[in-house]
C-alpha cells in the first residue's frame, strides 16, 4: 500500500494551476521528472486518478477538481501556520511575488523595489512586469496590480493610487508635421496605441475618450514598445506621465485638451492577505505609491500644443 505523503500536494497544485509538468517544474525548482513521479505517487496513494493526460497538457478529472479545493485549503492554513507561529523572520525568508502592467513594472517599481531589498534581506522578490493580469486564484502571483477591482474571486482589493496620462510625440516628429490646435486635428496624424483584441483591460481603451473613432495606425501591445516607437519619431501616443513627463526626447501635446485619469489597484488573495511577507511588501508599495504622488499625478502649469 502506497503511502499518503502530504508533500506531493504541492506538486498536484503547481501542475493544476499551471496546466504543464514543465512549467509547474519551472515553478517548484524541480525537473519535470520528479514532478510527473510525485503526481504518479499521490494518484497511487489516493487510489484516484487526478489527471487526463493529453498532447496539450495536464487536465484535472473530477477526482482531481475535488482534490483542488482540499489542496488549497491545506496551503492556506500552512500559510497561515508561517506567519502566526513561525516569527517574522521566517515569514519574509520566502518569495514574493508581484504582477503589475508593464509600463508601471519597469518605470515605476523597478527603480524602487530594491528598497524592499534592503529592509528584508533574506526576502526573494519576483517582479513580473508584463502587459496582462496574472491569476491570483492559480497563485501566478501573490500581489497584483491592476487597472480595475476585480468583480468576482477570493481576493481583497484596494485602490494604490490615481495616475495621469497625456499625449506625446518627439520633437522631430511635430517639427515635420502639421500643427496641432485640437483634438480634431490629430485625425491628420499617425497614431501609436494598443492592438484592439490585445488589449487586456478596457480602461487602456482610451482613444475615443481624445476623439471619438480615433484609432492608432501604429500599433503594439507592449506599453514600452510604444513609449520607443513615439521616440523615435513614429506619431503620437498616449502615455502615463510617470513615464513620459520631463523626458527631453518627448513634448507633451494638447496638454490642457487631453488629460486622462486612471487608477492602479492592488490585489492580493484573500488566503495570503496575512502571511508576513505579503503583507510587508503590500505596506511598501502603498508607502511608495503615497510618496510618489506628485509623480503619479502631476500638476503641472505648462499648456500643451505643437507647432
């Protein structure tokens, strides 16, 4: 008789959520190997098979789906058990990790999150600072950032904080093109913006909100590809200020016409929302958020056009 080894619960929930023996590998820090035999064992041990195995990848069973429930009720209270009983050292000796929109991910926390760093030396930090939502109900992530409160889901949100947008262009760019006086006008220019059916939140939608039927003939789903592209002179392009502002290759345009308002949320699921080194790391980035308000949301005075 096979016997039930709590451990393997680990590996059926990396494979479950992550679908692929060489991804959930990738997460455990173990080779897929290892991964496949533990699943063989716990299915053995359980008397039950959990998995269809298919070309595509690892689908749950029914066996599988009840077993997902019990599994993740396990992890939070093991979770919660670390951060109750285990002192605050050894709470913030583990990994965090945090899924924030590309843009914010790698001008904003990137500059900052060494600071984390350094409070909380034996922390391992994952910032992963890509153009979508990660999941937080397959634990893709254990903060997220995003553009929205979330409708549905075991989780806990909270507003972080407000941020501007504006349109820019390089100065190459206006010299060689028509002047810009209204909004109407920009129907004459080249557009960069977001590819339609990528894009992975509706409050990045916002062309219409300059000019109804706007569209941009550039087009990209990486924040940071078009940040690039309008530098290089490609057209104009709507960007957060906190990337955009007081950079000398960009001039703000239709300043006092065009001024777009939206709101970063942060996420976290409700199970983790008291293990220590979450909740360490949800303090710092509201402090910094806080502390970067007049980056976020500037007031500036300058009227914005192009010649």
């Amino acid at each position: 008789m096979n016997r039930f080894d709590w451990d393997d619960l680990r590996f059926f929930l990396a494979v479950a959520r992550a679908g692929r023996l060489t991804v959930a590998a990738r997460r455990l820090g173990a080779d897929h190997a290892t991964v496949s035999r533990r699943i063989t064992a716990l299915e053995d041990a359980l008397k039950a098979k959990l998995f269809e195995r298919r070309p595509q990848g690892y689908a749950l069973t029914e066996h599988g789906e009840r077993l997902l429930a019990k599994a993740e009720t396990i992890e939070s209270e093991a979770l919660a058990a670390q951060s109750e009983i285990g002192g605050a050292d050894l709470a913030l000796s583990g990994t965090v990790r945090i899924g924030a929109p590309d843009g914010f991910g790698t001008f904003f926390l990137a500059p900052r999150i060494g600071r984390l760093a350094e409070r909380y030396p034996e922390l391992e930090i994952q910032l992963v600072a890509m153009p979508r939502l990660l999941s937080l109900s397959k634990r893709e992530a254990d903060i997220a950032i995003s553009l929205n409160p979330p409708k549905e889901g075991k989780i806990v949100a909270r507003k972080l904080a407000d941020y501007r947008l504006g349109l820019y262009a390089a100065p190459a760019y206006l010299a060689a093109h028509p002047a810009i006086i209204a909004p109407q006008d920009l129907f004459e220019h080249q557009l960069i913006g977001y590819i339609d059916d990528l894009i992975f939140t509706p409050e990045l939608d916002y062309l219409d909100d300059i000019a109804k039927g706007l569209r941009p003939r550039l087009q990209s789903s990486n924040l940071i590809a078009q940040m690039h592209a309008t530098i290089a002179g490609a057209g104009l392009c709507v960007l957060p200020d906190f990337m955009a502002a007081g950079d000398p290759r960009l001039v703000p345009v239709l300043r006092r016409e065009v001024e777009l308002v939206r709101s970063f949320w942060l996420i976290v699921h409700a199970d983790l929302r008291d293990v220590a080194r979450v909740r360490a790391t949800v303090d710092f980035l509201v402090r910094e958020a806080k502390a970067a308000r007049a980056v976020l949301m500037p007031q500036d005075e300058v009227e914005a056009g192009a010649a």
